[in-house]
C-alpha cells in the first residue's frame, strides 16, 4: 500500500467495467490480473468495513476543453482511478451527487455519513446518529457552497 493512502482502482461491478464520478465510494477487491498495481473496485455494502473502501479522487483534466465544470468529469468505464483510504481525522468534500439524504429534510452541518449498498454515501439524521447496521463515515462539519465537508470518524 502506498504510505499516501492512495490506490490504482478500476470499478468493475460484477466484472462489468463500469464508469465513476469522483467523490464516491468503492469497495477494493483483488488485484487486476491484466495490472501489477490495480486494484478491482466494487459497490460496497451497507456493512463493508471501512478500511477496505477508498473515495475515488481522480485529478480532473478534462479532454474537451469546452468543459470546464469539475462536475462534469466522469471516470470513464475501464478507466483506472484514484482511490484515497479514509482514515480517521481526515477530512474530504463532495458535492450533492454523491451523497443520499436519509435525513428526512435538508442535509446539514452536524449530520452524520454512512456507507449503503450504492456508491453514493448516505446522510443520515444528527438527531440518529449512524444507522444499526451501517458503517458509519463520519460527520458534516462544513457546507462550503455546493461542496459538504466531512470529517472521518
């Protein structure tokens, strides 16, 4: 493992090379046989430890220069990525699309972030805390324009 915490990762869902956007959520599998340093990036579960789940942060250079929005890059299917692990005290920003709200009203400072079947992270209630069953991520400190800031558990 890189001592940066970061990984070479190719989401491949049921072996079905498969397109990402960054700020989601991936569970490592094995090594890419084709690849001496790729991993196999799959949907986690609800329950998948947090130690093997990285968030994907590829560096966003854009091949067509007419877009220029940062929420307009894609990791393209087969495409490999940067994973970054999620260590406590680290902190990360993501913007809306990658995050489910389970809160019942408006996602906000305080709310807590879980893992679901999906790789989308999922906001529940400050009021709940982590859902029964759920590996919790940990908790919104910051909304910073269309970007929410959270700090790992």
């Amino acid at each position: 493992r890189n001592p940066a915490d970061i990984v070479n990762v190719k989401y491949s869902p049921s072996g079905n090379d498969t397109a990402i956007e960054n700020g989601h959520v991936v569970l490592l599998g094995a090594l890419d046989t084709s690849e001496r340093d790729v991993f196999v990036g799959t949907t986690p579960a609800r329950d998948s430890a947090l130690s093997k789940c990285v968030l994907i942060a590829t560096p966003e250079v854009m091949a067509d220069e007419r877009m220029k929005n940062l929420n307009e890059f894609i990791n393209p299917a087969g495409a490999i990525s940067r994973g970054y692990y999620m260590r406590s005290g680290n902190v990360f920003s993501v913007t809306a699309d990658a995050l489910t709200n389970g809160t019942g009203g408006t996602i906000a400072v305080g709310d807590f972030v879980e893992l679901q079947a999906a790789t989308e992270f999922k906001v529940v209630d400050s009021t709940d805390g982590f859902t029964s069953g759920s590996t919790g991520v940990g908790k919104i400190i910051a909304i910073e324009g269309d970007y929410y800031v959270i700090r790992v558990s």
